[in-house]
C-alpha cells in the first residue's frame, strides 16, 4: 500500500466510514427499508 515512503491517498478511517454505509444499508433493506441512525454503535 505505501511505496517508497508515500502516504497512503485512501486511510484506513474512511475504508471504515464506507464500509459503515453500506452495513446500515444492507440493516435497512433487512428491516423493511426502515432508517438506521449513523453511526453505528460499535460492539
């Protein structure tokens, strides 16, 4: 991921974020389209 000392251009909080969307978007379509509330509580 990081090439010659080069930061890295996507870190690792917003591959967290994303993938959190997604999650409340498949928890919304399980339950019938209902809202889910961001962020997701963490366990």
């Amino acid at each position: 991921m990081v090439w010659h000392d080069v930061p890295s251009s996507s870190p690792a909080y917003r591959a967290r974020h994303t993938l959190e969307i997604l999650v409340g978007a498949l928890l919304s379509q399980t339950q019938g389209s209902a809202k889910i509330s961001l962020p997701l509580p963490r366990t």
